[in-house]
C-alpha cells in the first residue's frame, strides 16, 4: 500500500471509530489502538504535507450532533486535547511554551474518562446543557444534566452569565451496580463506564438518566475572559466556592520532574478511584500565557494529555475455576500468581467463556499476560507458549454445574454455557423473580427487595419455600410489618389457583415462552400428562416443535424438577390447565384474518379461531386453508388468490361457523 492509500485508509477507519464511540457509544477497539491509529496518520501527514486535509480526523473533533436532539452551537468552542505517549513528548511541549512564553507554570489533573458538556448559566440559573459533539455544535441535553445531582441548579452570587465546562462520568460503584442488575434480567452488559455514561446522558428519556445516577467533574470556566480571573487554579477555586465538583487534585509545578512525579502518582491511583481515568492532562495556569500560546484548529497549544499505556504484566496461570451466575451462565476464572496492575494487586481474571479460552489455548499452569479492560477488569490478552509446561493439558468446560450438580447446555445464541437446574442456589434470585412475576405466577408484593430479604433470611431456597411462609416469619423482617405480611401471604396463597400455563411459563423450562405454555396447557389439560407424554407426542402439538419437547423431555428427567414439582404439589399448586377451546369445528385450519374489519377485533377473531380448535396466522401461504378478508386486504389478498387460498368475508366466517345472527 502506498502513502497516499494508507493515509486515505487510516482517515477512513478512525471516522468509523469515531462515530462508534462518540455517536453510538459503542467503541469496537480500545482506546489505544486509537491512539495508535492517530499516531501513524499524523506522522504521514506531517511527512506528506501536499496529502494534508481539514476535513481529516487529525483536523477535528470526532463527535457530531445527533438528530435525535436539539443542536446546540457553542459560544466557546470545546477544543479537544493533544495527547502525548511518553514523558519524551512531554518535554517538546514544554519546550513548545518556553520557546513562546518562557518560563510557565503548570496544572496537572486526572484525565476523566466520560463526556464532555458545556453547562449555562444566566444570572445564576441553570439554563442550557450541551454535548461537546464535534467541538462547534453539540447536543442540548439540559433536561438529562437536571437529573445530575452535582450539577447545581441555581448559583449563589455568580456572574451574569457564565459557561463551565465538565466531564461527565459514572462513577465505578454505580456502573458495577448498574451492571450486576442487567445480569440479572439477562440485559446485555455495558462495556465500560465511559460508554455507559454517554449512553445515559443521551437517553430521550430523561427519567432512564436520573436511574444512572451519574455524575461530573468541572474542570474550565469557558468564558474566563469575562471574569476577573488570571490563572486556572484561580478559576478552580472559584468554581468549588460555586459549588461545582472540580478535580479532587490540580497542584501546580514548574519544574517538569515534578510533573512527571505526579503523573506517576496519580497513574499508581487509578485502581483507588471510584472513577475512570485514562490519562493526567498538564495545563499552563497562566491565562495570559495561554492567550499568548493560541490553539490550532482543533487543540490548545497550552494543554497536553499524557495517555497512561495499557499496563501488562506476565504472570503464573495456578487454576481455573467456574463460576455460575444468577443466570445460571458458567464462566470460567483464571486464579493467578499476584501481580501489581494498574495501581491494584491482582490473583483473578476472567477468561469469559469456551470459545475464548479456545481461541487462547489457555491451559492451567501457563505463564499468561494480564492487562485490565478499561482499567476496571482483569483479563487474559495471551499465552507465553515458550513458557508452557509440558504437562499442561487442555481445559474443557465441565458438563455438569459445579453448585448444584445439574446437566449444563450450551446456549449457542449467547456463546454460553448455563446450569439447567430447577433449584440451583446460584440463580435462586433470578429464578424466584421470574417465578413470581405477573405473567407467571403473579404473586403482588414479591418483588427483588422483598425476595433478596427471604433469602438473606434464609426463608426460601426454592420457589416451593414461598409456600411454607407465614406471617409471623414475614413480619419481623426489615420493611414488611404484619399488614405486609398478611398481604403477601394472601397474595402467595391466591397464586396457588393460577392456570397450568402460567405455571409451566414460571418453571422457567428452555424454549417454553407464554405462547408455548398456553398451548401445552390447552392441549395436556394437566401436568401429570405432560410429564408422561412422549417427546413425539410433544412435538406433534400445534406449535410445538422438536427442540422445545427435547428442552421439556430433558427439564422433567431431573431430580431437582422432580423435587419442585412434588412439592408444589404438596402445597396445593393447581396442576390444571384452563381448557378454552370450545370446540374442534375448525381444527386443522389454518386462518389468517385481514384489511378493516367491522363486525370483529384482530384480537376477538384470533381467539375466536383458537377457541374452535384452529390456529390463526398472520401470513399467507401454502399451509393456509382460510382467508377473512375485511376492506383494503392488500398483498394477502392477492397472495392467497395466487395460492388458490378460498376468501370469505366477516359474515361468511360467522356463518361458518355458526354465529348467523350474533
């Protein structure tokens, strides 16, 4: 490839990562392959300044304003900064400002890692939020920044306007919360909290924000030229008498060693804060140096971002073992020789599951490197294979769950591997929501809160515990009180009556949705005969196909299945199903009702179809034996006049079928 290819090639790649991270908050690379990247691209273009471009990605900020808010055009433009690798580096930018100004000052303060916004103020009043997008126009996020409870609504004694600068962040605490309850209502897992904050703060929803619980730094008053103010720790400070949060640490040196000497403290820090950083940014403090050193077109010359490198470190693979989680997925986890990382002493590792153990040949005993993702989680990034043992044997994930002893399946949608236990302990939370939710079971009052209470309490161990309980165990407990308790009690003894569907949609069996539970209870009329029916017999259900009798056939052939349903049948579940279909007249048929129809609902004619034993489809096609067609029908009008499908219209059907008259 040559120059002018590859530097086309890499301006090209860095607007698609732009747009990934800045737009989607959803990063396909780390942030130092993107450094990388635009390492290389600005070293081509400088050695090839006929192939310099505005409009490359070197040029400009790489946010751009969503369509999905208000724009919002900067008074002050929110430059980006330069970043730097090394201390080498560091010493030309010093060099850049003495050459200008001569001797300076100098601010260090951690780097956030989250979103950058500008807040405005009018005679003290919060008015207006943006997004920095790309540096000249953002998004107007005011309603979503409302919800940041650092953020101060109203200002005592400020200025007649004044525009601040922030970053805003998730702090580590709420993203590891935020993330252990997406685990449990099996929501995809956010990556970091960088992009969990982006995410967040350009919800439309501002209510999804204010459950972030995020939170924000203020680091530059933008507007200082109106403000008698002369350095940047003088701006700080005002902005704490303000009431901003600003940067817990922003010493100011002038001897370069010192700087080094704090960016080196703060980077051994980074595993203490419950905050991400990625890097300690160096500013001249002076303002009037700074009105002296100017900007480019998209960095200050007075600022340098130092990026921390990835930190990796080589050490022992002792064991691996498995952990199960409240979803009942098996991940394998790396136990290691301690290694100092990034500022923590780490033994642990996630090996995330199978395929990536697979893809590594990851074996107990090797010497693995270790880096943490997002300077948050420890994780294997390779072997050292010339450092093997040679006994070192394969892994191979096990076939059973290691907490309960049930068979495992592979879930080859998720690339996991999950327990299939009734009773496991380790999804005994998960299990007992879904159990006791209000398409399930339904039982009022028994929500997360109350149910994380019963198990702490060791109350319930199974879904059959909610049974045995009574108001006096109930009522001692923290937020519940005899009035709750005989509630809930009421509400746990009235499940007992529910339908055999939803019972079967509470069991939590592999591929038994709503619908399939209905349709099994229709057609078993007991849970006796389902357990005893063929898996041939399963499949030959309407509906029912062959993987979901193979997922049932398999759930009733455990002991722990068979343990829960005995007891539940102990306690008095119903066991029967609701039979709501009338009759046969239509069985076999396949229906598909369309256009404007006047006599019946969409929905009052597909239950009136699956009430007389046929099924009601939404297409046409080969296996359809009946057409309802009300006004405008459309293409599945002329599908089944293709097809040779027989059309009838509303009155014909209740002819049909018996209702002339209704």
């Amino acid at each position: 490839m040559d120059v002018q290819q590859e530097i086309l090639s890499l301006r090209e790649q860095l607007r698609h990562h732009n747009k990934k991270y800045y737009d989607e908050d959803a990063p396909e690379i780390s942030d130092y392959e993107y450094d990388q990247l635009q390492r290389r691209l600005r070293a081509l273009e400088a050695q090839h300044p006929e192939l310099q471009d505005p409009n490359s990605p070197t040029q400009r900020v790489g946010g751009t304003a969503s369509e999905k808010f208000s724009k919002v055009t900067h008074a002050y433009p929110l430059e980006s900064l330069q970043d730097v690798f090394s201390l080498d580096e560091l010493g030309e930018f010093y060099e850049r400002v003495a050459g200008t100004v001569g001797q300076a000052e100098y601010v260090v303060e951690y780097k956030i890692d989250g979103l950058s916004v500008a807040l405005e103020y009018v005679d003290g009043v919060f008015v207006r939020g943006a997004t920095r997008g790309d540096g000249q126009v953002g998004e107007d996020v005011t309603e979503n920044l409302r919800t940041i409870a650092d953020i101060p609504q109203t200002l005592q004694h400020a200025p007649a306007h004044l525009i601040v600068r922030g970053e805003v962040y998730m702090p580590r605490s709420v993203f590891e919360a935020l993330n252990a309850e997406r685990e449990l209502n099996e929501q995809p897992l956010l990556a970091n909290p960088r992009n969990a904050a982006a995410g967040s703060l350009r919800q439309l929803d501002s209510r999804i924000t204010a459950q972030r619980r995020l939170s924000i730094f203020c680091f530059n008053i933008q507007n200082s030229d109106e403000l008698p103010l002369e350095s940047h720790t003088q701006s700080l400070d005002y902005l704490k008498e303000l009431g901003f949060p600003v940067s817990p640490r922003y010493p100011v040196y002038t001897d370069p060693q010192q700087v080094a000497d704090e960016i080196a403290r703060m980077g051994d820090s980074r595993g203490e804060l419950d905050f991400d950083i990625d890097g300690a940014v160096v500013k001249v403090n002076r303002f009037e140096q700074r009105a002296a050193l100017g900007s480019t077109a998209k960095f200050p010359r007075w600022a340098a971002a130092y990026k921390y490198p990835p930190e990796v470190k080589e050490t022992r693979l002792r064991d691996i073992i498995i952990t199960v989680g409240r979803t009942g997925v098996l991940t394998p986890n790396a136990v290691l020789d301690p290694v100092r990382l990034a500022g923590t002493t780490v033994s642990r590792a996630t090996l995330h599951n199978r395929d990536f153990i697979r893809s590594l040949d990851v074996r107990v005993g090797d010497m693995v490197r270790v880096r943490k993702a997002g300077e948050i989680i420890p994780e294997i990034i390779a072997v050292v294979p010339e450092k093997r043992p040679a006994d070192a044997q394969p892994f191979e994930m096990p076939a059973f769950c290691p907490v309960c002893g049930a068979p495992v399946y592979e879930d080859d949608e998720e690339a996991a591997i999950r327990c299939t236990g009734a009773e496991c302990p380790a999804q005994l939370l998960r299990n007992l929501m879904h159990f006791a939710s209000r398409d399930a079971m339904d039982i009022d009052g028994c929500g997360e809160g109350v149910l994380k209470t019963l198990i702490a309490a060791e109350l319930v161990r199974s879904a059959a515990d909610l049974y045995d309980l009574t108001v006096g165990q109930l009522e001692p407990l923290d937020r519940m009180g005899r009035k709750s308790a005989e509630n809930l009690v009421a509400s746990i003894a009235d499940s007992k009556t529910r339908d055999l569907s939803r019972l079967l949609f509470a069991f939590g069996i592999r591929h038994v949705g709503q619908k399939a539970a209905k349709t099994l209870s229709d057609h078993f009329g007991t849970l006796d005969a389902l357990l005893t029916a063929s898996v041939e017999d399963i499949t030959a259900v309407r509906d029912i196909g062959a993987t979901t009798a193979q997922s049932i056939a398999a759930w009733r052939e455990q002991e722990q299945s068979l343990h829960l349903i005995e007891r539940l049948r102990a306690c008095g579940v119903n066991f029967t199903g609701e039979k709501t279909v009338k009759s046969d007249k239509l069985a076999g048929q396949t229906i598909v009702a369309t256009g404007s129809l006047t006599r019946f609902t969409r929905k009052q004619i597909n239950d009136l179809i699956e009430s007389l034993g046929g099924k009601a489809a939404g297409s046409v096609s080969k296996k359809t034996n009946l057409v309802v067609a009300g006004e405008n029908a459309g293409s599945k009008l002329q599908k089944a006049a293709e097809l040779g499908v027989p059309v009838v219209t509303e009155d014909e059907f209740a002819r049909m079928i018996g209702l002339d008259g209704v």
